[in-house]
C-alpha cells in the first residue's frame, strides 16, 4: 500500500494528537476543564528491572549452551584423538604419554626450555629427536608427529628418557 505526500501530514497529525488527546482527556480536573487547558499528569516510569528479565534470561541462555557446545566439542576431539592413538607403536597409550607431556610442557606441542636445548611437547632434545626419526625442529612438528615420535622413544626406553615426568 503505497501513501501519496498528500496523505502524510494527515496520519502523521493523527499519529502525533491522539497520544496527546489521551492524555489531555485522562489528565485533565474540573478545574482546567473551565479553562479549556489539558493537564498533563506525570508519566510513570516503567521499573528497569521488568525490562531487564528476558534480556538476563537471553544471556544465560547464551552462556549456557554456548558452554554445553564447548565441552561436547572437547569431548568429541578426546575420542577423536583416542581412536586416532589406540595402536601407538609398543602398545604404549595414549593416557601415558599424555601424563609425561603434561609434566614436561604442560601439552604445549611449542614449548621450548628457557636454555633452548629441549623442545616440544615431550622436550625432546635434538640428538633424541633425531634417534627416533625425527627431524628438523621437534617443537616445530605436528603434535600428532611428536606423539608417535614419543611412543617410539617410550618403546624403546621405557620411561627413563623423562626422569622426572616418566
């Protein structure tokens, strides 16, 4: 429905006098009806809080799925990354090896000592690294890499390549 220009200042005086009619015909006493003025009585402020609730309800909403999508995410990787690991060489698991690199780098796959000689999530060192096949940088490679290199090296030596962790 198309309004011409013509029409505009007629609805738009409609849309504008009849709130003020309303108010003029509920606000107004005997005393300003003889005078032929309209009082306007005081607006009352609708309380905030009233307003507020679907919009605090909207945020924990939020918050809430959001959170439930998160943790299902994390526990879709964690099998994904089980089922991934579940022949890592030796039959070593995958739960061993993340204890050690969770001692060493905290899982860090980047993780560097503060002197530089051991990298990585499991802190291989370079000659370690390159013992088991590895090469280049072990901070440098893919996580799953440093895994499998990992699990070779606990084959072959057991726990005794991390002292500490193992």
């Amino acid at each position: 429905m198309l309004i011409k220009r013509t029409h505009i200042l007629p609805v738009l005086l409609i849309v504008l006098a009849f709130p003020a009619a309303a108010l003029a015909a509920t606000g107004a006493d005997s005393a300003d009806a003889g005078s032929g003025e309209a009082a306007i009585a005081p607006a009352e402020v609708a309380p905030i809080a009233i307003l507020q609730r679907p919009v605090n309800r909207f945020h924990y909403v939020v918050r809430t799925l959001s959170k439930q999508i998160r943790a299902e995410h994390l526990a879709a990787l964690k099998k994904q990354r089980e089922e991934m690991y579940a022949d890592l060489p030796g039959g070593v698991s995958i739960a061993t090896l993340e204890s050690i690199a969770s001692c060493e780098s905290g899982g860090d796959p980047t993780a560097v000592s503060s002197d530089g000689s051991y990298r990585g999530k499991y802190q291989f060192d370079f000659g370690t690294w390159e013992s088991v096949g590895g090469s280049g940088d072990p901070a440098a490679a893919p996580e799953d890499e440093q895994d499998y290199r990992a699990a070779l090296l606990y084959t072959q030596s057991g726990s005794s390549p991390w002292p500490v962790c193992g």
